[in-house]
C-alpha cells in the first residue's frame, strides 16, 4: 500500500511539473538585441490590445501580386527569416512576418492567445498597407502552423501553406510523453485538426518524410480534413530541412502556390 501510495504521489508531482514547465518546453524562445532589428529595413512594430509592442518584417508586394503573411516554428525567431522573405520577394511576392511576445526583441510571455494576438495585429497592419484580403496567402511552419489555421478560421487569407505541420498541441504531448494525460494538462492546445472541417480555402502542406519531430502522418491527417488541400511528402526531409531540400524544390513549390494557387 505504502508503495502505491509514494507512486502515485509521484507521478502527481510528475504531473504539476509538466503543467508549471509546458510553456518553457513549447516556447523555447530565442532572443536578440533590439539594435539588430530596429535600424534594418522592413523592421518595425505592431501594436497589440494589450498595450505591447512586438516586431514586425515587411517586403510590400509588387503591384497586384499576393502578399505571403508567415508564422515561424517555435525554435526560430522574426530576424532569421529576412532570407525567406528577400527569396519570396525575388518570387515576386511581398511578406510580412511578425514576432511573438516573448521572442526576438519583442517583450511579453508566449502563449497561444499571445500568438493569435500577435498574428491578428499583423494582418490588421497589412490590411492599413492597403492589402486586399483576397491577396493575402497565410503561411506557418512547424509552430507557425496553428497559428495560420486560427487566422484562416477567422475568415483571413485567400490561400494557405502549412510546412510541417501537427494536428494539435495536445497530439504532439500525447506523442512527446505518452505516461502523462496531456489532453488534461495542456494548456496551449492549437486544435488545428479539429478547425480544419470549417476551413474553405485552398490549403498546400508540405512534409518531410523523415520528420523527426512532426510525425509525416499528421500532416496527411491535416490533408484529409480540409476541405480542398494537397499535401505534398518530401522523401528524405526531416523537420527543419523540408523547403531547402533537392535545390529547393520545395520553396519554388510554395512560392508558385502562393503567386496564384497552382
């Protein structure tokens, strides 16, 4: 009895850990100086309703082409995607990327309404560029994912591509710690499977098929709920490496679907 009873008291205690830690595991924001962002062209800010500033970079688009509106993954940070965003704009697209609170040089604590705060000023930045909602193509990676299927289910973007995605948070803490209940302590929960059904838009999602972190499955899970998507298998890529892959055949993939949705 004394036995079951220490076990259990552990495995409670295992349990509030992982609830008081779960932030620091699925945000493990990197950080930069401020100076590297704001004297740069196409830094700014955006301002969110909780009176916080966080960053924004903006290529503004040709005239009459889309703008690709993009969410990186939880590992990476607004200054390291200058490169997806000059390579789109060579595409002959515009791109806006915006921080999350508590990333990069942008102050606040992350969380999923933090994200879908800092994902909803952003698109209400571009629609102040003059934008028109049917030249917005959402875009998410990895994290990023369930952010852009949350502004879809707002009713924004003409088009969206998701790299690596999940089905939700609480699938990746049931994959990550099978022995604890994540559908019970999972706080940030990104029910991306479950949005998908009422999602009308034209949806492509590209995955690596060695995806160490992503299991490829729940990308084509994703694929069979929308309504009208293609889901894309990219034999060798793992996780991080999907869109660089065979002389990126993958970007020039997402960069046409982007430009007019073939």
């Amino acid at each position: 009895m004394a036995f079951v009873l220490v076990t259990g008291m552990l495995y409670l205690a295992l349990c509030a850990l992982a609830f008081a830690a779960q932030r620091s595991l699925i945000y493990p924001a990197p950080h930069t100086e401020p100076s590297k962002l704001r004297d740069q062209p196409g830094f700014g800010v955006v301002p969110l309703a909780t009176g916080l500033n966080v960053d924004r970079f903006y290529l503004p688009a040709p005239p009459g082409a889309p703008t690709v509106v993009h969410f990186h993954g939880n590992g990476e940070q607004l200054l390291w995607q200058q490169g997806l965003g000059q390579a789109l704009g060579d595409a002959g697209l515009g791109f806006l990327a915006v921080e999350y609170p508590g990333y990069g040089a942008s102050p606040g604590s992350p969380s999923e309404a933090g994200l879908y705060a800092s994902a909803e000023a952003a698109l209400q930045f571009l629609r102040e560029q003059g934008v028109k909602p049917e030249d917005v193509v959402l875009s998410g990676r990895s994290l990023g994912t369930g952010v852009a299927v949350e502004m879809a289910r707002r009713g924004y973007g003409a088009r969206m591509v998701l790299v690596s995605p999940y089905t939700s948070m609480v699938a990746m803490g049931q994959r990550t710690v099978p022995f604890l209940p994540a559908s019970l302590l999972m706080r940030d929960r990104y029910q991306s499977l479950d949005k998908a059904k009422d999602i009308p838009i034209p949806v492509l999602i590209i995955h690596g098929e060695q995806d160490e972190v992503v299991p490829v499955d729940m990308g084509r899970t994703l694929g069979q709920r929308f309504p009208h998507a293609r889901v894309v298998t990219v034999p060798g890529a793992g996780h991080n490496d999907v869109l660089e892959r065979d002389g990126q055949q993958e970007f020039a993939r997402l960069a046409t679907f982007a430009l007019d949705g073939t």
